[in-house]
C-alpha cells in the first residue's frame, strides 16, 4: 500500500493542490502511461450547466 501512494503522490504532485480550487474539474484519471510513461493524467472537465 506505501509502494502505491508513494506512486500516486509523483503522478498527482504537480496538480494535486490546483485541483481543489479548479472548480471546471470534476475528475482527474490516472492511466497506465500516466504512471509509467510519467504522461500527465487526464483531467476531467465539468460541463457548463445551462441556466433556465
């Protein structure tokens, strides 16, 4: 379980303290080339609500 969340904090380092004041993101995915490629993981974005 260390081995995983030592593996998560690298790949969510850099935005893991942006995310919680970006409020356009709904989720953050981490894929596979994310965690071995070091590619950035693919941020989720919520859709505008329509106003009546």
């Amino acid at each position: 379980a260390r081995g995983l969340r030592a593996i998560l904090e690298d790949v969510l380092g850099p935005i893991m303290f942006e995310i919680p004041s970006a409020e356009n993101v709904d989720k953050v995915i981490v894929t596979r080339a994310a965690v071995e490629d070091g590619a950035a993981p693919t941020l989720v974005l919520r859709q505008a609500r329509k106003s009546a």
